[in-house]
C-alpha cells in the first residue's frame, strides 16, 4: 500500500498508472475518466452501474495476492497485474464513441432514474395510483415530465 501511487519528486512527473488493492477502488478511480467500458475478452459494454456490481463480488470473492495489484490507466481502463506493469491484463477498457455506447449510457440512466423512483415509491406509499396521459391515455411513469408514448408534457395538476 505505502508504495502506491508516488510521484517521481525528482522529474516532477506524477505517476503513469495508479495501483489499486480492490478492483472497486480502481473502479473508483476509472470512473472519474469513463462512464462505459467494453469487457476485453468478449467486448461486451458494461456501463459503471455494471461494473460496480462486479466489482464489489469480484473483490469479495478474489483476494489479491501481496505482489498483484489493479492499475487504472489515463483513459480509464482497468487492468489486473501479476507485479510488474507491463504484465498488466487489462480487464476493462473505455469504449470507443459510438451507438452501441450511447445506448448503454442511456440504459444506465434510465436504470438509475427507476431506481430512485422505486425508492421515492417506498418512501411515499399512499397516493400513487398509476396515472395515464391526459393525450393518448398511456400509463405515466411515475414523475415523469413527458409522456413517454406521445411525447406531450404532462398535466401536474
Ligand atoms: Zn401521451
């Protein structure tokens, strides 16, 4: 731990890659430069909320051994190393621009959005019979703004 993430004081350069003793604190880290990553074996996206899940029971369920470490590179990808850097096997690396990106940083949002909803529907149990657009008779989801079927802003009142 002591050894992580020194700076080279003498070049005044600060450290290349940051080393990690959880796979969730790289994640931590990586997610500061990336919101979508593609998993490097199968190159299936992952969006942070994913990887978070992962990461957590990756960590409860592989202990690293005292040489290894996680590296997070400038872009955000995350990698696991046997001790030496070079030797790093990059687990996760930032998705390139594209659709496919676009829908999983939307799939995320949205997840994310259903959630606190679920969350305020908890809290505040009385009063929350479905409502239905005033326009096309849709069923609303709860707090939204806009109608999801039509499009038309919903009536508040
Ligand atoms: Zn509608």
């Amino acid at each position: 731990m002591e050894n992580n993430n020194q700076t080279d004081n003498k070049s005044g350069r600060g450290p290349i890659f940051n080393h990690y003793r959880s796979l969730t604190e790289a994640l931590a880290m990586a997610m500061t430069k990336c919101i979508v990553w593609r998993e490097t074996e199968k190159g299936t996206p992952v969006s942070a909320k994913q990887l978070f899940d992962f990461c957590q029971k990756y960590d409860a369920e592989h202990p690293l051994r005292e040489e290894e470490f996680y590296m997070v590179s400038r872009e955000g990808a995350i990698g696991i190393s046997p001790g030496l850097e070079w030797l790093t096997r990059w687990m996760f690396i930032p998705m390139e621009p594209c659709k496919e990106r676009d829908f999983a940083f939307r799939k995320m949002q949205e997840d994310i959005r259903e959630e606190l909803q679920e969350e305020q529907k908890t809290e505040a149990a009385p009063d929350l019979a479905p409502k239905f657009c005033t326009h096309c008779g849709a069923k609303l989801a709860l707090n939204s703004r806009f109608c999801t079927s039509c499009g038309k802003p919903i009536d508040t009142k």
